[in-house]
C-alpha cells in the first residue's frame, strides 16, 4: 500500500485536525508516495525500536509520542534525533506519528485506559469546543432528499449515537439568472420563485472539504447558496481524558491498593483523601490540568501522571489523585492502534513493539 493511502485511511478514523495546536503529529520521516507493507506500533522512537522494526521487516513506525516535536536545524547524524532520523532514511523506515490526535479521540490514549481499570459508561472527560459547524442550504425541494442523503454520507449530521440529523424547512426562494448564465431553473433575464429547502446540518471541522465537495457535486444549480456557522457547542466524542464508573464502590485505600497492584508501581504518588471511591476520571500522560474538569464531572478518583506537589495540595480532600506514571498510563493505547488497522485497513500488517522505551525507572 502507498504510505499517502495508509495515512488517509487511518486519519479518516483519527484526524490530524483534533490534534493541539502545539503539537506536531503526522508523518515525521519518509516518502508519502512509497509503498509500506508492514507497521510496528510503539511508544516512542528510539535506536532499539528502529533496530525492531528492521529485524521485524516493518517499513513503517507507528509512534504515539511524535520523533520531531521541537523544531531542528540541522541533522547531525551522531546525536538524536538526527541519529534516529539518519538511520529511519537509510533504511527506508517511514514514522508516523498520533500523539495528540489520539489523546483526543474518543477511543484513544484515556479510552484505552478507563478499559484496562473496567470503567463502565465510559465518556469524553473535557469535550472539544469550537470544531462543530453548521451548514446551511438552499435546495430545490424536489432534489432536497438526495441532496441531504448526500451531506450525510460525507459525514454531516452526526448527533450523539445518532446519524442523519437535519432540520428542514419550505420557503421560497427567488433569483434572477445574468447574461452568460445556464440556469437550471428559470428564464436568463426574468426574476424566478422556486419552492426550495432549506437544509441545515452540523458536521465537525475536518470534514468541511468532503461536505463542500458533496454539496456543490449533488446540488442542482449553478450557483449553490450555503452559509457555515460555527458553533459553540461540544463536541462530546472527541476531548482529552475519559471517566466511568466502576461496578462497584470501594474504599480511597483499597482503590489505591488496586491502582498500585494494576501498575505494579512502588511507591505510588497520591494525595490525602478520605471516602468512597465509585467514579473515576483518568487522563493518560500529563494531565494534571483537567483536575478541575474531573472534580466538576462528578469524579471521586483522577488518575493521570506526571503531577506536580502543588497539584496534589489542590486535590486535597476534594478527589484522590493518583500519578500512576506517563508511559503506564498511556501503553494500553498501542493494543488499540492494533485493533483500529486490523478493523479499518485489515490488509496491512502490524505488531506492537517489545521494546521498553519507559524513559523513568524505578527503584524497588
Ligand atoms: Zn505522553
């Protein structure tokens, strides 16, 4: 498969679009017009797991933590990450990479995690604001069906668990077609009324250009009238962190007990809390900034990592907030980058790696 292809299939389930505005996902070395066959998904690049993808014959890496994340002047092939990015060139190795585009996705990096602790009706924690639209249209009324049909199967009117959502009104709409004009409706020269619709539909952001493409390929005039409104709402599949419920409630004590066996992490980090633990919200990686998204949420846990003294004195007695580590909290992501190419592009191969790129280490 060409690489272009590859990524176009796996963007489709996870958009480059979602990413923060700070990152840098995407393709980080290689040629968007070779043919990669084979993909090995790991955390992070480092010289042994370029060693793994050339002895496991996997001509692309799938990385969660981007290669190139701060920008370079130079490649100096005797010191990272020009080394790394020496070695990817010289062995024709293309990396890819998902970081925040998959933190942000619904069944992504804190997904991956609610699951590994059994959450149950496990939501986005801090929807995504501002990357739903509104496009609105003026149709014939006669063509208005398929029209709509086809904003939907570009990706428009997405509700929740529902699909085809639109609203739909009759007016009138009046035109009057100028010299040079091939109306489809209407006399050149002559003010024209037709019986049109006005169709309205959401669609998330990243989707503008499929639904443009559609609208004005399906539309029947000449000249198509639409507006595009943004919105204010949230986009409530799509957002960092994730939270659920356990089955059952157990106490702060026994719940960290739990916690430290499932990481097999000595000494664990916490703060003082007392009472009962039945909610959970978790951020995979540095999360610390949604404390206050997790409390409001209703949370009676939070568990993210790399929190700071000061983050700990906030959650005092107000949620149990456990650092369970940066790479143990995001792993469990890599099992569900398998599963989505093994569902969504079930020709290509992929592994994950074994390489243990936990850059801390612990004392026991
Ligand atoms: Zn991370």
């Amino acid at each position: 498969m060409i690489l272009k292809e590859f990524i176009r299939q796996l963007e489709a389930e996870i958009p480059s679009a979602i990413q923060e505005s700070y990152d840098n996902t995407g393709l980080q070395v290689g040629n968007i017009n070779a043919e990669v066959s084979k993909a090995l998904i790991c955390m992070d690049i480092t010289y042994e797991v370029l060693e793994e993808a050339l002895t496991q014959s996997c001509d692309l890496i799938i990385s969660h933590h981007p290669l190139l994340f701060h920008s370079i002047k130079r490649i100096d092939a005797s010191r990272n990450p020009g080394k790394l990015i020496h070695f990817a060139v010289k062995n024709d190795i293309s990396i890819y990479s998902l970081h925040t585009s998959i933190d942000k996705y619904e069944f992504g990096v804190s997904y991956a995690l609610a699951e590994r602790l059994n959450l149950l009706e496990i939501r986005v924690l801090q929807p995504e604001k501002s990357l739903l639209k509104k496009l609105v249209t003026f149709c014939p009324t006669a063509q208005s069906a398929s029209l709509r049909n086809a904003l939907f199967n570009a990706g428009a009117g997405h509700i929740g668990n529902y699909d085809s959502c639109s609203f739909n009104i009759e007016g009138k709409g009046t035109f009057r077609a100028l010299e040079g004009t091939n109306p489809y409706v209407g006399k050149p020269g002559e003010l024209h009324t037709e019986d049109e619709s006005r169709i309205e539909v959401i669609f998330p952001e990243w989707k503008k250009e499929s639904l443009l493409k559609a609208l004005l390929a399906n539309h029947p005039y000449e000249e198509v009238a639409y507006d595009i409104y943004p919105l204010e709402n949230n986009l409530e599949n799509t957002g960092l962190g994730a939270i659920g419920n356990l089955k059952t409630s157990i106490e702060a004590k026994d719940f960290i007990l739990k916690i430290q066996k499932e990481f097999n992490k000595n000494p664990l980090r916490f703060n003082k809390y007392s009472g009962k633990i039945s909610r959970v919200a978790v951020c995979g990686g540095s999360g610390a900034s949604l404390l206050e998204h997790a409390i409001s949420a209703g949370a009676d846990a939070f568990i993210s990592a790399d929190i700071k003294y000061h983050d700990f004195q906030a959650a005092s007695e107000r949620i149990l907030m456990i650092d369970a580590g940066h790479y143990e909290t995001e792993i469990q992501v890599l099992h569900l980058i398998k599963e989505l190419i093994s569902e969504k592009i079930p020709t290509f191969a992929s592994l994950i790696s074994e390489t243990d790129t936990n850059f801390v280490r612990y004392s026991k």
